[in-house]
C-alpha cells in the first residue's frame, strides 16, 4: 500500500477560510490562493483516482486481506472529504473575489475620473 498523501498546506486553508469569511485581501493575495487552492484541489482529484483504482484492483483480489480493503476505503473517504472542501473554499473564494473587485470598481467609479471632475 503506498503512503498516504501529503497533507494540505493548513496555512492555505486557514487563510482561504479567512478571505470566504470575509477579510479583506488584495488582489495579489487573491490571485495567489486560487492559484494554490486549484493545486490543492487537482493533486486531492489525482490522489483519490489512484486511491480509487487501488480499491478496485484490492476487491478483485479475494486473497487480499479485509484490512487492507478497508484501510483503502478511509483513504478514499478521507481524500472525497478533502476535495469536497476543496471544491466549497474555491467556490467561496471565486464569490469573495467578485464581491471585493465589484467593491473597488464601485468606489473607484464614486471617486469620479481622475482626469477631471467627477463623471456623471
């Protein structure tokens, strides 16, 4: 049986829990976690198809011992959690971006044209 998976980057998580919440980040920022969440998200995908297809080739085997069977199957639950959270902070950080670049927009456009007076 191969090692389990690297874990998620806590950092990552914690932080892309902070900005969904609500906190303020830059647009750097932002751009930097959805760049590392999608990798987040992609290396969770591949490791569970791997975990997946392991699965299938330990049930085809009726020599292979139930605990290995079952070791397999909280490995694959563990990864579907992992990217089911995944997949929900991604979706929260792509909603907590419109939501901070339609605030910008809007008070850049009440700041008026810095090319003159306010626009109307």
């Amino acid at each position: 049986m191969s090692p389990p998976p690297e874990k998620l980057d806590l950092d990552l998580v914690a932080r892309l829990r902070q900005v969904v919440a609500g906190e303020v980040a830059t647009e750097a920022e932002l751009r930097v976690l959805d760049d590392e969440a999608g990798g987040w998200l992609r290396a969770t995908d591949a490791h569970l198809r791997a975990a997946e297809e392991r699965l299938t080739h330990l049930n085809s085997d009726p020599a292979t011992p139930l605990a290995q069977i079952a070791a397999e199957v909280r490995r694959v639950e563990a990864l579907a959690r992992e990217r089911t959270e995944a997949r929900r902070l991604i979706d929260g950080l792509e909603r907590r971006t419109r939501e901070l670049r339609t605030a910008w927009l809007k008070h850049h456009a009440d700041a008026g044209s810095p090319f003159g007076g306010p626009t109307r």
